[in-house]
C-alpha cells in the first residue's frame, strides 16, 4: 500500500545520500543556479499553474517566482559558509498551501544545498504547483533519487512518513497546531519549524 511507497521513497534516498554529499558544495550551488535559470524560463507556464492549482493572481505568482529564484541562488552561495559540516541525511519538506511555489523551494534547495537528500511531501491542496518546483529543480541537474515527490493525504500514511527512522529532519512551515502535532507523534523529532503567531506591536 502506501506506506510501501514511503518505505520505497526513502530506501532509495538513503542510497543517493553519499553520492550527493560527496560532491563539492561548489558542484551542488552550481546545480541550483541551473534550476534557477529553469525557473526564469518556466515562469509563464508556472504562473499558469498557480493560478489554476492555488487561485493565485498573476500579480501574487510573479513575486513568488521571483522568490523561489532568489533561494534557489542564495543557498548555492550560503553552503559555502558551511563549512566541512555533516549533512542530517534524508530531510522531509512539509510546505504550506499558500505559498506553494516559494516556501518549498527554500526549504527543498537549503537542504539540498548543504548535501542531505529531500522527500518534498507537498500540502494536498497545491500538490501541481509543488511538482512545478520538484520538475524545475530536476530540470537543472538534481538526480529524482536526492529530491524526491511524495504527495499525500494528511492520515495515517503522512503519519507513517513524518514519523518514519529514515526521516533526519523535518522542515515544516504551516501551523504552530502541525508542529505540536508532529512531536505529540514522535516526541524525539528533529523539527525545524516556522510557525504561525501573531504578536502585538506598540508604536509610540
């Protein structure tokens, strides 16, 4: 069944994982500049799929874009920064619907970047637009085995996957509700989370 795929999905990330890290992060930056470039391309075609798949407007896709490309370019200069650093291995993208192009991007090239693969499991309602940001980055260079395309529902087989021992980080952007949720689950989860708040702000 499902939890198969999943099984599948990160059996096979796992056995990308050293080719992937022992690149040079100059050979990886270079891959993610060469998305980028598929992103400038492809952009009236994923402002089509915005629209369609996430009730964007051209006038929100645009900027989105250009969003997503500027990750895309900064994270292939920021892993220079890093350093000798060990990669977390498998890192799971848990991305939101409202942003579905930008958001995963960053979350998808920063783990990329610092040479972990990636299981991109995007939110069900924006599952077309994600696989614009899956294809573009497999377009410039990423191999499908790094950076793989999980969709599915939020149950019992999302429970299986974010939960699952093969999984080494989990980025998520959403709710704070989804994050405690994911560590009611599994409560030693390695979660790097942005999460919803709404502070106060007093201008005097």
């Amino acid at each position: 069944g499902d939890k198969k795929i999943v099984d599948i999905a990160i059996k096979s990330a796992k056995s990308a994982q050293n080719n992937w890290s022992a690149l040079s992060i100059e050979e990886r930056g270079k891959l993610l500049r060469s998305a980028a470039s598929v992103m400038e391309e492809k952009q009236a075609e994923t402002i089509a799929v915005m629209m369609r798949d996430a009730g964007k407007t051209a006038a929100e896709a645009i900027p989105e874009i250009s969003e997503a490309i500027d990750f895309a370019n900064f994270y292939s200069f920021a892993a220079r920064d890093f350093g000798p650093s060990t990669p977390l291995g498998t890192v799971l993208v848990v991305p939101p619907w409202n942003f579905p192009y930008a958001i995963p991007m960053g979350g998808v090239c920063a783990a990329l970047a610092a040479g972990n693969t990636v299981i991109l499991k995007p939110a069900p309602e924006t599952v077309a637009t994600a696989f614009e940001v899956a294809s573009h980055l497999w377009e410039g260079g990423v191999p499908k085995d790094v950076l793989q395309f999980l969709p599915m529902r939020d149950d019992e087989t999302g429970k299986y996957l974010v939960t699952h021992e093969g999984i080494d980080g989990v980025i998520l952007t959403g709710s704070f509700e989804t994050a405690k949720l994911f560590t009611s689950w599994k409560p030693d989860i390695n979660i790097l989370a942005e999460t919803s708040g709404k502070n106060a702000t007093l201008i005097s």
